[in-house]
C-alpha cells in the first residue's frame, strides 16, 4: 500500500533530495493522517458514549488531536517549502521544526486533561457497559495505527525526516494505549472490576510521554545538535577523495530544515603547490558538494608542511605524546617556526567538548610540559578546538 501511494502521488518520487519532492512526501503522509485519525475518533468516540468509558475517550481525543498535528504538519511543511527571499536567505526549512514542535504541545495538552480526567474518574467510578463491537473496532483501531506507524517510518527513512519518525513513534504509543483500554473493557466483562480511569491515567501519562518525545526531537535540530557520525564521514571522505587535499578537520554543519544544510569545514593542502592551483581544486569542490551532497559547502584552505623531515618528526612525537595522554584528543594546522634560541611549535589541539573547564586548561599544559622535556627550546602556541561529531551508542 505504502509504494502504491508514493508511486501515485509524488511525481519523481525518488529524487528524496529534492525540495518539492520531499515536500510531496509530507503532504502525503500529512493527508494520510487526517484521514486516518479522522476515522479513528468518531469510532471511539462513539464508543466511549455508548460504554461510558474514559479510558476509550480519551484515546479518541487522542486520535483528534493526531489529526489536528497532521493539518499542522501540512501547513508546516507547505510553509518550509517557500524559496529564499531576502529576509530568509537560507529559506524557510525551519519551520517544519517549529510545526513540529507545536505538534508536541498539542499532545501534551490531550494527555494532561485526560490525566485529570482519569482521576476524576478513579475518585468517583461510573458502571462501565461492555459491548463485544467495542472491542472489535479497537482491534481495527490499533490495526490502523500500525499500518500508520509502518507508513509514517517507511516514508521518514526514505527522506530522512524527524517529524515522520515521531510520528512512527507516537502512533506505536497508540496501539499501546489503545491496547491498554481494549485490556481493562475485557477485565470489567470477567471480573466485574472497574480500572477504567486507573487505564485512563496510564494513557495519558503514554500520550505525553510521546508528546515529551516530539518536542526533544524537534528542538535538538533548532538549537543545534551534534554532527551525526555518517554525515561527518560521508562529508570528510568527499572532500579528501580529491587530489591535492592531504586532510580535513573543524567540520561544522548548520541545519536550516530537513535536505537544507550548510557546511564548513578546513582542508590541508601542500605548502609548497602554487596557491591558484590549491584554490581550484577548493572550488571545484565546493561546486561539486553543491551538486552531489546537496549541501553549501564553505571549505577553508590550510597549508601544511609535506616534506620537510624535522618538522614531520617534531609533529609524530607530539601526536604520540598526546596519544599517550589522552587518546580522544588530536592535532591539526601543526606548523614548527625556528629561531636562534627556541622552537616555536605552533598547532591547534582538539579537545572533546564534554571535558570540563578544568581538564580543557590542564591537557594543554601537559602537553607543553612533556614537549619541554623532549627538547628546552621547544615553546609551544597551542589553540584549543573542540569535536563537534555526536558520539555514536553502543
């Protein structure tokens, strides 16, 4: 069902990268959703009435206010698809985030009236009225909301979109709770034994959890998140592919919405290769970045020494002494300038961002320390970076 809809409804549907085409897909997964959780509340709601449970209500206004995210969804995403103007130089990508976010509020909203709900009704119990229909058409519920789930991951892992996998995510929170309320309407019918509204509790307290979820999801790409391992090495291995480029470091990826990022990052080129010649290899491949990678590459040329033996000996001692003091450190832009009486070792020194101010200050002094016991002259100009790459879970 999932390829058929995509093959009908999204023209050059496997061309992710492209903005219009991955703005068909969220349209499409947008409409679905409507549609789907549309249905989904007048059933349960009818349902709630009939049987006099909130456990069932609030699933259905669970579903409501799903299908209000799915209209916000679609506004968001038709919005994030307007072009740059001059206000918005980076276009307007961002505001699938922001949609997104809202989403999350509106969820969080159902889950704590329905939570006071809940205990209203644990506090003040009312008879529930066990119909088989009922069960019936919550068993269609959380078969819809599975499909839904499958939809929604399938289509987010095709265009890589946090707001389709949180909607993967909150719909599995459906059937979980949808499955709760089905388990305490088949407790009632055996024991006679109302737990409705302690169910009731259990629901909302999933649907803001889920509501909890989405706004982490969407807030991490507005306030600006790590690098992701892949997209470091995707994008470090494209740059030193090339020809004349010996190494890379100092990436940073900015994210303006989903397929619209910005990149910097520094490249070693030889010291001794004419300037001109460095720049357009630099050049070609930032057009190349452009069209391949789909991202505004900025790439920042640093001369390196490449042959000259003193100064490559100098560097791998300081990078085995570095080794030896702390493996998740490392050096870049290492440059050796002599004079009469000292040696100046001048380099940056990439520090992981998660060390505290103490031990940032303290490493570089070491290090110092330990190049002064290799040789007095050495004196050293040390820059402290930081690794902005996510580290990856075990």
């Amino acid at each position: 069902m999932t390829e058929f809809l995509v093959r009908h409804f999204i023209k050059d549907y496997q061309d992710v990268e492209k903005v219009s085409v991955r703005t068909a897909y969220g349209v499409l997964a947008s409409i679905v959703g409507i549609c789907c959780n549309i249905f989904l509340f007048a059933a349960k709601f009818i349902i709630g009435l009939v049987i006099h449970s909130v456990s069932v209500t609030a699933d259905a206004f669970n579903n409501l206010s799903d299908a209000g995210s799915s209209i916000i969804s679609f506004v968001g995403v038709k919005m994030a698809e307007k072009p740059a103007d001059k206000d918005h130089p980076f276009g307007h990508g961002r505001i699938e985030y922001i949609a997104a976010l809202v989403v999350s509020f509106l969820v969080l909203e159902v889950g704590f009236t329905f939570l006071k709900d809940s205990i209203g009704r644990i506090r003040e119990p009312e008879d529930l009225n066990f119909q088989a229909v009922s069960v019936v058409i919550l068993l269609l519920s959380i078969a819809v909301k599975l499909w839904m789930g499958m939809f929604n991951r399938k289509l987010g892992e095709k265009i890589d979109s946090k707001v389709m996998m949180a909607v993967f995510t909150d719909s599995m929170g459906d059937v979980i709770t949808t499955g709760a309320t089905i388990l305490s309407i088949l407790f009632f019918a055996v024991t006679g034994i109302n737990i409705d509204g302690i169910v009731g509790v259990g629901v909302a307290l999933v649907v803001m959890w889920a509501g909890v979820g989405i706004a982490k999801d969407t807030l991490e790409p507005l306030i600006g998140e790590a690098i992701d391992p892949e997209v470091y090495e995707k994008i470090k291995t494209f740059v030193e592919s090339y020809d004349g480029i010996e190494g890379t470091h100092d990436l940073i990826v900015h994210n303006y919405g989903p397929g619209r990022s910005m990149a910097s990052i520094h490249a070693e080129v030889p010291n001794d290769v004419d300037i001109e010649q460095s720049h357009e290899i630099i050049d070609r491949i930032e057009r190349d970045a452009g069209k391949k990678l789909g991202i505004f590459l900025v790439i920042h040329m640093d001369p390196v020494e490449m042959k000259d033996e003193r100064v490559l000996n100098i560097r791998r001692k300081t990078e085995e002494i570095l080794k030896e003091m702390d493996p998740a450190c490392s050096i870049h832009d290492f440059r050796v300038v002599r004079g009469e009486e000292q040696s100046n070792l001048i380099f940056d020194m990439v520090i992981p961002i998660e060390y505290d101010e103490e031990k940032r200050k303290e490493l570089p002094l070491k290090l110092k320390e330990r190049l002064k016991e290799l040789d007095p002259r050495y004196e050293c100009v040390i820059t402290v970076d930081y690794d902005y790459v996510a580290k990856q879970e075990d």
